[in-house]
C-alpha cells in the first residue's frame, strides 16, 4: 500500500506537505479533498481523521493528522536531510520552538485574515468586511513583526543558519494571505528577503506548483453550486472567526 | 551555571514543565515569574524571553521558549523514560499529533475560559460575563468530546498505552478549569478568612499568595464559606494545606502526613489529580526530615 496523503493545496499546511514529500521524492499518492466543496466533512474522509480536517496521512493502517507531526514521520520514516530538523539538541529545539509557536502566532491568524478577504465573501456573497480584516491584520502584526525585527536580524533562516521545517511551515502559511490580495511582505524587508531566499531554496517551480490554486482567483459561481453546503460553511466560517 | 526555569505555576504549560523536571530528577533552579504582578513585562524578563511568555528556560547561554519545545529538550537532554517521547516511529507520531492539536483546540479555549471567569473578575472587578463565558465553554467542548468519546475509548492514554507529554500537557491545561477561585473570591470578600490583606475587595496581593505563601487560600472545599457551604472534599484533607493549617472552618487541623506526595505548598484544588496522576512520591525539596518519614511540624511545612 502507497503513502496516502489526503491534502487541499487551498490550506497552507497542505502545501507545506506537498512540498516537503516533492522536495524530499517522498513516493506518495495524492489523495485530493476539496475543502470548497466540503469533501472533508463527508463520511469517506471521516473515517481517514474523524476531526474533519486536512492535512491527513495514511500509511498502511496508520493514519496521522496534524501537519507539524505529518512532517516530522515523514521526516524521519524517509531520512530527509539534516537540515530540515537538526539532530543537534539545541539546534533541533528551535525549530521544535517554532513549530510550536506558530500555531496561535502565525497559522490562525494568517488563516483567519484569508477566511475573511477569500472565503467568508466567496460563499456567502457578501463583500469583504473591513474592519474585520482590519482588526485580523492587527493580530498577525506582532509575529510578522517579531520575525523580521528580531529572529532574521540575527540569521538567514527562522530557527538555524539553513533552511528546516520551521521556514517551509512559515513560508507556506504567509503566502495565504499574500496570495489573495493581503501582502504580509510588504512591510517587512528582512522577511520579504528570507521568503525569496526559502523560494530559492525550495525551487521556484515547485512553489508554483503547490501555489497553482491559491493564487488563481475562485469562480463565485462555484460556490453557488451547492448553496446547502455555501450555507454551512458560511456558518463554520463566521463561528471560527468569532 | 545551573538549568534555570521561567515558570509561573499559575500558567498550565509553567505546571506541566515543572511537574515533568520534578518527576524526572532534572536540577533546576526555579525563577518565579509572577504574571500576576506583570513581571513577565519586565525588561529583566523580556532578556530571557523578548516574546514576554512563560515558560522559559535558560540552559547556560542557550534561551528557549514554547513549553513544546521546553518539554522535548528537557526529554533529550536528560535521557527521560521513554514513555515520555517513544522513539517508535508511530507511537512518537501520535505524540506530535496530540502536542500540535492541542495549542489550538485545548490550549487556546481552555485558558480563554480561565481568562474569562477568573482572572478578567478579578482585575477588573467585575462580575463574569456569563454569556461570554459560555460561548467560551463551547469552544472547548468539541475537544473534550473527542477525547472522551474517540481517543480514550481506544486507550487508557491520549496518544500510546503508556503516559506521555501529551498527558501531561492536557492534564495541566484541563486542571486549570476546576481550580477557578469562585471560593477563592468568596474567601477574599469575606471578613472571616485569612489575614488582613484578604479582607475587603479581592487584591491582586491574592494571587501572588496562591503561588507562593503558606497562607490558607479559601481554596478548599471543605471550608464553609459565606454563600458557599462545606462541600465534601473528594481529597484527603490532610493534603489540603488550608485543612492541615487548621485554618479551615470545620477542617481537619493537624500535622501533614509523612510522605506528602506532592508539594505541600500547593492549593489542594491541584494537588489531588497530580497525585492522582499516579507520578508517585514527590515534592518540593524539603528538610531531610521529611525525606526520612519524620513527622513534620506546621512550621516545617509553610
């Protein structure tokens, strides 16, 4: 049996795993699950991550959620290069400092600015509303500032001197709101100099390639389709930005 | 230059580094941060951690933050038991699994709920928002579910057969919601509790108390207070530090027992499920006397 990984290149960690298993030529099949038609809350994938959510692996029998964990198995079950997370113990704990950090410093709020810019409006058709937008780039302000003040003052990478999951997580998760008309660069010039350096890194046409559909603008039409599901999601999206 | 930990122990992810360098045998030197008193503001602080967050640790000149992280260094460096952080491909998988949900899903809500009920009362001075606090509630709830009727239908523990990180992680952050001080603001209010600085309009002074001092704390159940009548403690009493200072309307006043197995200096509100925990005999460092078995006297103990 095939690695299976059940991704949405919509989501930011999604990509991080694409890349990562491309980068690392992780054999893998691509089990695709459409978030915008609401494939992730179908029976199917529940049986693969119950909690409803991408990124998922399966492995055999083995099924894994939780994007940071997905690339630490992977990681270690296929050997990837030191570099991605250091067997140095003081080296290895920053990155583990930052995978941990991220996910209330930089993922939910990155999330949280592309729900209310991208998708909020797509499915229910309203315009963008302001000072939500407003109010969500002011939460991701401290981290943005905080990386490009303090950590890449003092190096190249966001835990070590090279390029490891930290800054692919990262890099990944701030092009959710750049690809959809928030540029998070913009103000930061030590962080717009790391995101080329990771581009660089990772291979321009790989990024593109994970990239292709976050940045192509959605169809409103397609989410009409359904307006069941428009509805619903709708709800899960404002009870998630509340 | 010894291992130094920033904790407050008011701060889950501060109690689960803490329980684990005890539980391990890690020498430490523990720096109180009291957030209580902003010292996690203070530009001292701010050397050790410019993010202004506990936990911290400084291990000679290398500076870590994000308990996570915290965790499996203290895990590697000092050779923990392997339970902790299997080195199993999967069974380790399933720990990062929990370790990375948990920020968003527990973590985040469990301690909004904290902020809401306690701690936002208590500065403020105002009554808790009971609509706020259960829309708070709510966003816990999926998580409990999941745990209640997913993952421990398959196993005695969150993420292997054995107690891990992820346990002791979960435990600190869902042991803050029973330890809300409803009889702790009570206590302060009332006229018949503790000593001076507690009576009248509750202080921030209290908090600080609750970490560090001796002094009975109102927090046990087993004390009737005004508007809240003795309940039945479902701990010894002779854990309870109110209880066992005598200072407890209707408690059990007497000596602590020979082997307390947790620290004695702990509200009894946390105390039971550390123990509970099943960690075993341990504690604060004490006199050698208490290390022997020997009766300790109340001085010994505060």
């Amino acid at each position: 049996m095939p690695l299976e990984l059940f991704l949405d290149l919509y989501s930011p960690p999604c990509r991080a795993i694409y890349i990562f298993a491309m980068k690392n030529g992780i054999p893998f099949e691509l089990r695709s699950v459409e978030l915008g038609r609401g494939e992730h809350l179908k029976p199917e994938f529940l049986k693969v991550n119950p909690l409803g959510k991408v990124p998922a692996l399966k492995d055999g029998d083995f099924l894994l959620a939780e994007s940071v964990a997905i690339l630490l198995y992977l990681s270690r079950k296929y050997h990837a290069a030191a570099h991605w997370y250091p067997p140095e113990l003081q080296a290895c704990a920053r990155v583990d400092e930052y995978l941990a950090w991220q996910h209330t410093a930089v993922q939910l709020p990155a999330t949280n600015i592309y729900l209310c810019k991208s998708l909020l409006p797509y499915f229910s058709e309203q315009s963008v509303d302001p000072v939500c937008l407003d109010r969500l780039l002011g939460k991701l302000k401290p981290a943005l500032q905080h990386l490009d003040q303090e950590v890449l003052a003092a190096k190249p990478f966001l835990a070590t001197e090279e390029l490891s999951l930290a800054d692919l997580m990262e890099f990944t998760e701030l092009m959710q709101p750049t690809a959809v008309g928030c540029d998070v660069f913009q103000d930061w010039p030590r962080l717009a100099a790391w995101q080329a350096r990771v581009e660089a890194a990772l291979g321009p046409e790989l990024v593109r390639d994970a990239h292709r559909l976050v940045l192509q603008p959605r169809d409103p039409r397609d989410a009409q389709r359904d307006p069941k599901l428009a509805q619903e999601l709708v709800q899960r999206l404002l009870e998630r930005l509340s």
